[in-house]
C-alpha cells in the first residue's frame, strides 16, 4: 500500500529545515533531484534551489523563508462545489452570507470561496469560473432595503392583473408614468486616449439641468413634457391636462408615490373625470416596477451624446430631440416592457 506524504506546507519549520538537510545529503550521493523530491515529498524544482544555494553559499546559503502557493490555493473546485456556489450566488446576497460587498463582484465570491472551502483562489480564476458558469457582469439595479415583498407580491398577483382586466372591460389605455433630470455635464460613456493620458471634455457649468416627465404604454405609445421647475401638483395636473387631450381612450395612470402625485388638489381634479382617468399607485420603494424607469435610464445614457450643451435652452432641446424620435418608434419603446423587473405588463414577446 503506497505511503500517502502530508502537504509540505503544512510542516513546521524545524521539521523543513530537516528536509533541506536531507535533500542535499541525497544529492551528495548521487540521487537526482527528481528522486530526492520524489521521496521527500516535495517539488523538484525546491529541491534544485536548495542545492543550488547549497553549491554556491553552503549550508549558511540555504533559503529559510516559505514559498510556493499558500495552502489551498491553486485547487480547482469540483462539481458539488461549483453547485453549491452557484446556488448560493442565486439565493443569497453577499450581506446574507458575512461578506464585505454591496453585490456579487469577482472579489466577494473569492471571499465566498475562501469562507466555504478555504480555497485561496485568485481573482481572475474566479472571473473564469463565473464566465464558465454563466455569469456575467452587469450594471446593479438598485433594490431599496425599505420595500416590501408582501406589497409588490400583491401588485403582480393580484393588483396589476386587475387594472388589465379592467382596463380590456373599460377599453382604456395603460399608461405608465414617471419623471426624471438631465444635467448639461452628465455623459455616461467612454473615450479613448493614448496609454498613460485621461480621456478629457471641456463640461458646462454643472448646475444646467432639465426635467421630464413623460407615460408609455406597452403598445409603443409616448407623451411628455419637460419642465424646469420641481414637479408639483399644478404642474401635474398640467401634464394630465394634456394627455388627455392627447388621448381619446380612459387613462388609467400607473405611477409612484411623488407629493406631487398624491395631492389632495391632484386627486380632486382628477375625482372630477372619472369617466377619462384613474391613478395607481406602485408598491413603495419599487421603481424597477415602473416601465418608464427605463425610458428615462434610456435617455440619461443617450441625451447628450452628440455633444455636451452649453445652456438649459440646448439641454431641452437634446431631451425633446430624444423624446420626439421616440414618438416614431414604438417598437423600441415596447423593448422598455421587456426588462425582466417589468416584463409582467408587456403586451407582447418581442
């Protein structure tokens, strides 16, 4: 039966200072390094650096330090191992587990890694097992800690399947409804630039911005204003004012829980055309449920990339010059429907 030797890094100093010994005494008798590490259980390559320090220096030249990988690193992960990690990243968050990280990044499955198998691996062996895995990077969609689960199980079982119903018995129109900013220095995207220099723009003064607010439906259809003030409840009942002169149908508005939108003077007017619209309001603290959050992620990324504007007049004319493509695309606009957090309401597979 073959005598199975333990891990040379698991021994102790003085018992790896006994081994250098040995292995240059082999050496001295004629054993190849090979043999010397074969039976000492260590790698020829150690053994060869050993002697070497040894021919040149003596005993004094010998290397005291430890090298080579840590314990446990350089392991590869087996089937039931990979299984159980991957279930863990579907099922868990990093806080869930006692790992130091807002989300799941190479780094925080290294430290998952480590806290599970004691496996010290690297971080770009971890990119290759989550590329193996399926895995890929991806920008994070905000999640708040205050939602709760209960309301939005509520709005996609039972709540949302109503006002479809309803809005198919009524034969009105579903609009979805939100409001977001442009800044005249925003521009998400990246520029080249030689190696070692930054990639500059000249940006305007930071405090030019414009607002928007606009609804979509899922067969393609947009309404919007933009504006510069705060939204309010006057300015609201403006907009409203105007989708429905633009509208033929009953309106039923899906919407987030704004002050503006929740007025007292908001809910009287629209009290008095029962007959031509409805609010909705969301689950707390779930925008990703709104459809139109993808509108306006959509135009934050797209407003300015012909060119920074150098005042508010040329910032809102690069948000309508979006906006109004938008009107003769529908099918792009339908594409918003199919984001996995709002493909509940859309109309159809595209």
């Amino acid at each position: 039966m073959a005598i199975s030797l333990p891990d040379a890094r698991q021994l102790s100093d003085e018992v790896l200072e006994a081994l250098r010994l040995r292995a240059l005494r082999g050496c001295e008798m004629d054993f190849t390094e090979g043999e010397v590490a074969e039976i000492l259980g260590v790698a020829r390559e150690t053994v060869s650096r050993w002697w070497s320090a040894y021919c040149g220096n003596g005993v004094e030249g010998l290397p005291h330090e430890r090298t080579g990988r840590p314990l446990g690193s350089g392991r590869t992960l087996s089937q039931e191992q990979s299984a159980h990690l991957q279930q863990l990243l579907d099922e868990k968050s990093p806080e869930d587990l006692g790992i130091a990280s807002p989300l799941w990044s190479r780094r925080a499955v290294r430290d998952l890694i480590a806290k599970e198998y004691g496996i010290d691996m690297p971080v770009r062996t971890v990119g290759e097992y989550l590329k193996h895995w399926g895995y890929t990077a991806k920008k994070p969609t905000r999640h708040s800690r205050d939602q709760k689960p209960e309301e939005v199980r509520q709005w996609l079982e039972e709540t949302y399947p109503a006002i479809e119903k309803r809005a198919a018995e009524e034969d009105a129109e579903i609009h979805w409804c939100d409001e977001t900013g442009a800044a005249a220095d925003e521009h998400p995207g990246y520029g080249y630039a030689r190696q070692g220099e930054e990639a500059t723009m000249e940006v305007p003064n930071r405090h030019i911005h414009m607002n928007t607010i606009s609804t979509i439906t899922n067969e393609g259809a947009v309404h919007f204003m933009t504006y510069k003030e705060t939204m309010t409840a006057t300015l609201f009942i403006v907009f409203l004012g105007r989708l429905l002169r633009s509208t033929s149908k009953k309106v039923f508005l899906i919407l987030d829980r704004l002050p503006a939108h929740v007025a007292a003077k908001v809910a009287a007017w629209v009290a008095e055309r029962p007959e031509r619209i409805e609010l909705f309001l969301l689950p707390r603290y779930a925008p990703e449920l709104n459809a139109d959050e993808y509108l306006n992620n959509d135009l934050k990324g797209q407003v300015n990339a012909a060119g920074l504007p150098h005042d508010k007049l040329e910032l809102r004319s690069h948000i309508q010059e979006f906006m109004r493509k938008l009107l003769h695309l529908p099918e792009h606009v339908m594409s918003y429907f199919q984001h996995p957090c709002v493909q509940y309401a859309a109309a159809v597979e595209l």
